[in-house]
C-alpha cells in the first residue's frame, strides 16, 4: 500500500457550499480553502478567479464542462531535486540488475550509475538517459511496470528529508487541487515524467484518475498467449510528454484547451501559452523555487526544472507567478505533524 500523509479533506462544509451557491464573498466562508498560502496577490488571484468563474452571474463565467485545469508534476506537485524522481527509480534499478550485468561495471551510462556520479550521468545526455529508461522501463508487462513502481515507492527513501517519495508532494497544492475540484473542474496531470510511472502512484497522492494523466510514453504492444493477456513495454521512445508536446497531448487526449495551467519550469511554457490563448477568462500559474532552506532554490541555470524564459514571459504577461519561499507556509504535508 502506498504511504503517504495526504490531507485531502482540508475543506470543510463551506468549502462545498462555495462550489454550490457560487458566492464571491469569501468572508461566507467558515475556513480558508487554502490554509497553506499566506495572504498576499497569488492566493488572492486563484481564489477571484475560481470565484468568478464559477459565478454564473459573472460575465467571465465557465460552464462545468470547460473547467478544464491542467498540472505539471515534476516540480509543481512534488520535488524533483536533486534529479527527477523517476530518474532515481531508473537509477536504483540498474544497481538491483547488476549482479546479471557485470560488463556494466565498465561500460557508460551504466558505470557512471554504479557509482553514483550524477553528473557524468546528466553529461551522457539524452542518449545515455535513453539507454537507463530504456533497460530499466522496457521488456516486461505494464503490471509488472506498475508492481516495480510500488515497490519502489514503498521502501525508497529521498536523500535529503529521509521520506518516501511520495511524501514529497506540495500541500500547498494539494488544497488547490480540492478547491478546483470542490468548484467543479476537471483536473489533468500533463508531465514530461513517463504515464505508466505516474499512473501507479498519483491517484493515492492526489486524488487525480490515472485516465486524467497525460505523459511521455514507450512503444508498447498486446500480446495474447494462451488465453493471457497482457501490454508489454518495449525499448522504444513512443511520445515525449514536454514543451511543444504538451499541448499537442492535451489536445489529442483531452480535446479541450485548458482554462487553468500551472507548471514550474520552461519545459511547461507552451501549455501555459496555449492556456493563455483560448478565450474567454484564463489563468496560468508558475512555481518559481525560491526556499533553498526548506525545499531547494533554483530557476535560470538549474539542470532540473530550469525556469528562464518561462520566468520572463509570465511577468510580461502578467501571470501569476508563486514565491514558494514567501507564499507558502508549510510545503510538505508532513510538516503540518
């Protein structure tokens, strides 16, 4: 069973009733929605405009079923320093596949893995990441994929705060996923990390459907052998899930232009953009990483969530931009213990 401390029911009863009578005051709110967000021009911006949305009095007005509100996930709701989390699974599986590959010991990426240099594994560039996706994430089922990431999940712990994983997840967020959801919209992960990695785990962490999550994918096929079904993954790229293909993915799988996007990184600019280009009432929503005390502080020369242009074109355009150091009260729903 996947651990996590999640506080899902941060809302109380007036949270239900904002979503049902569609108020704009929220003094008639008998809890803050977002208890974990200090005051200040970010949480004063979401709470106006899920309010106004969902105002059916108000000329911005978004019927239900074009509340569509698409999340990164690798740095917009959960960690991903010091390298992405599904990098480190990859990683920790080519050290458990070893003991049968004794040649790895010599041979790059695989060397550079084994002795845990980070970054001669970045500087092996995409080929060599390939390479450590492809051997650890290829030839066996989906659910055998799927029982790898759980295990993993379960008994793995992140190097600086001595937790699972999954325990890396920003409440913060996690209340703005409930008050998107208390107010009707249809929340969707769209991230460059891989779907059926996600898929195995982000419906305990965030209470998100896997069918609502949209990532990079690998070739895969059906095979049938005497009466057993089963999806095997294998060593080929099929789709990667980032920049410009993020809204071409959300335009394949969900068919509808986001009215709500948030992301951290340059990686996310485009499905911002395309957000941003749709009529009608729109919000986008950068994580800027400034808390190196608490989290990790990064944006314009990061090899990790690298937020350069993204940075610039969210401020000439007049997005909405969290200061996670200045904003947030707690990060992690552990703190809240």
């Amino acid at each position: 069973m996947i651990r996590i401390n999640r506080v899902f029911w941060v809302f109380s009863i007036s949270t239900v009733m904002v979503a049902s009578c569609g108020t704009s005051d929220m003094s008639n709110q008998e809890k803050d929605p977002l208890p974990s967000w200090n005051e200040g021009e970010t949480k004063s911006n979401i709470v106006k405009f899920v309010t106004d949305v969902t105002n059916e009095n108000h000329s911005d007005f978004i019927p239900i079923e074009d509340r569509i509100a698409t999340f990164d996930n690798d740095g917009t709701l959960w960690s991903e320093q010091p390298v992405y989390f599904q990098l480190i699974f990859a990683m920790d599986r080519i050290k458990e596949m070893a003991v049968n590959h004794p040649e790895w010991d010599t041979l790059p990426p695989f060397q550079a893995v084994l002795q845990n240099d980070t970054n001669a594994i970045m500087a092996s560039g995409m080929d060599g990441l390939a390479k450590i996706i492809m051997t650890t994430h290829a030839g066996m089922s989906s659910d055998e994929f799927e029982s790898l990431v759980n295990t993993w999940i379960e008994d793995s712990m992140h190097p600086k705060y001595n937790k699972p994983y999954n325990e890396l997840v920003y409440q913060p967020m996690l209340e703005l996923l409930d008050y998107l959801r208390a107010n009707e919209f249809k929340i969707f992960i769209v991230s460059g990390g891989g779907i059926e990695f996600m898929r195995a785990w982000v419906t305990e962490a965030y209470g998100i459907p896997s069918d609502q999550v949209i990532g990079s994918t690998i070739t895969t096929e059906f095979v049938f052998d005497e009466g057993s079904t089963k999806i095997m993954r294998l060593p080929e790229l099929d789709f990667i899930d980032d920049k410009e293909g993020k809204p071409v993915a959300i335009n394949r799988y969900i068919g509808r232009r986001p009215v709500f996007a948030s992301g951290n990184s340059d990686g996310d600019l485009q499905m911002l953009q395309y957000t941003d280009g749709g009529e009608g009432r729109r919000f986008m929503l950068y994580l800027h990483h400034t808390d190196e005390v608490r989290e990790y502080a990064y944006d314009r020369n990061s090899h990790i969530g690298k937020l350069d242009k993204g940075l610039d074109y969210a401020k000439e355009h007049n997005w909405t931009v969290i200061d996670m150091k200045k904003e947030w009260k707690i990060i992690y729903p552990f703190e809240k213990q």
